[in-house]
C-alpha cells in the first residue's frame, strides 16, 4: 500500500484521482432505485445524493471535471445534474461504491468519527435549506448543498486518512483548550479549512464554499445561512442543553427574522422530524 501524502497538494491530488467512497445506505438505496423502473428517476435518485455528503461531491467532482470550458453555469442542483447527465450514465461512471463502512472496516473508531461528521452535515444542510425558503432564496438549492458539503474534506481524511484524524482528536480530547487549526497543522502540516477551500477551488464546488472563507462576505445572509445551520448542527450534536445553543438561537432569530423562542420551538420540530 502507498504511504499517504505528506502534503496539502498531495492530499488534493490524491482526492482528485480517488474513486470516492460513499455511505453503504447510499449504495443500497440507489441498488433498489436501479431495479425498479417504475420508482426510477431524477428526483427519486438526487433525494438518495443528497442525503450523503460523499455522494453528493463525489457527483459534482464527476461533472465539473467533465464541464467544457465554454460552461459557466454552476452545477449545484442534483436533480438538474442527473437529468443532465442521464440514469445510464450516472449508475456507470458514477458509481457508488467503494462504501466508508467497507474501507475503515479495520479503523470502527475513525468509522463512528465519520459518521457523526455525516450526521451533522445532514443537519446542517436541512437547517440551511428550511431556512433559504423561508427568506425567498432563488437558489435554495446552493445553499443545501454548501451547507451538506461544508465538511467534506473533514469526511474524506477521516476515510483515507484515518490513524491522523484520530490523534488529532485525542489531543483535543486531552486538551480542550487547543484550537483545531493549531493541532491539524501539528498534526497534518495544513489545517482543515486550507484543505476544504482548495478542494472548493479544484473541484468548482458551489462558490458559496468558497464564500465562507471570505472574510468580506461574513455579514451576507447566505453566509450567515450556512454557518449558523453548521454551528446549530454542531453545538446540538450531543444534546439540546448545550451551553451555546441559545446563543445560535439569538442569531438565527436575528436572520429570520423571528422571536428566539419561535426560533427554538421551530428548530425542535425539526429535530423530531424523521
């Protein structure tokens, strides 16, 4: 087996090559869509996508490096996507497999990691969706998908880079007070968030990605969007008493423009929506 790269340009290299790994649900869900005509389609497939993160950028990858130059639309709706492209095509160059559950078989700590990161970014793209509608947002769509791929290259280490990841995690475990991007360049010679752009920039990921690590872009409503469906995600992941919570309230009342109690009680309608 080849040793994993050491730098940040060889991790994007390395991505761009990979065939990407996608949840075994994913893959079984698209199985059973794939032998039932009659249940086959655009929508019935992006709805499978877009509830797994991988899938969903393993798909965008697939497209944007296949965009002719003379494209200047983004492609970042699914189901626009997959009518573009056409089933026949999708289900033979896009396929789902390898699965994350088969390639950390023999890393189950770094699996429930991954997991949970999955879990969060699903929160965080409902959230985010939810709340485009409900302030008219044109391209809703956009702000799902950056809100699902937010952590994408957080999910793609945890999957090929595992034994890093977990020591990353155990020297924040050990020390909570050191911050993330200090012990990911420790650990890893770049941080996260250098990873997640530069994956945004090679792979013509939505460029509301790219949006939210422009400092001038900060106080837009569908940067605020995102980030606040992130931290919503994040600080609820482990329970509904978390400290900062009513703080993600107060903002997100602030961008809806809603009473922060209408703000909670509409939040955990969602939370007991399966």
């Amino acid at each position: 087996m080849m040793d994993n790269p050491t730098t940040l340009a060889g991790w994007i290299a390395l991505f761009s090559q990979a065939e990407l790994p996608v949840l075994k649900s994913s893959a079984r869900a698209l199985e059973r869509l794939r032998s039932d005509e009659s249940a086959l389609n655009a929508r019935a497939v992006a709805g499978v996508v877009t509830d797994d993160p991988l899938m969903t950028v393993k798909l965008l990858r697939y497209m944007q490096q296949r965009k002719r130059a003379h494209q200047q639309v983004e492609l970042i709706d699914v189901k626009q996507t997959l009518l573009m492209m056409g089933m026949d095509t999708f289900f033979r160059d896009v396929p789902a497999q390898p699965n994350v559950e088969d390639l950390l078989h023999g890393h189950m700590d770094a699996l429930v990691h991954l997991l949970r990161t999955v879990r969060r970014a699903q929160r965080s793209a409902h959230y985010a969706f939810d709340w485009a509608l409900r302030l008219h947002d044109l391209h809703a769509e956009e702000v799902q998908a950056s809100a699902l791929l937010t952590h994408s290259a957080e999910m793609l280490m945890w999957c090929f880079n595992p034994g890093p990841m977990l020591e990353i995690h155990r020297r924040q475990q050990a020390d909570p007070a050191l911050r993330s991007a200090e012990v990911q360049k420790q650990v890893l010679g770049f941080t996260g968030a250098e990873l997640q752009r530069q994956l945004a920039v090679e792979w013509r990921l939505p460029a509301l990605l790219l949006d939210l690590f422009d400092p001038a872009e900060a106080r837009s409503t569908r940067v605020r969007n995102v980030m606040l469906a992130v931290s919503l995600a994040r600080h609820s992941a482990t329970g509904w008493d978390d400290a900062a919570l009513p703080d993600d309230y107060l903002a997100i009342a602030e961008l809806l423009r809603m009473e922060p109690d209408r703000v909670r009680a509409l939040v955990m309608h969602a939370a007991d929506t399966p």
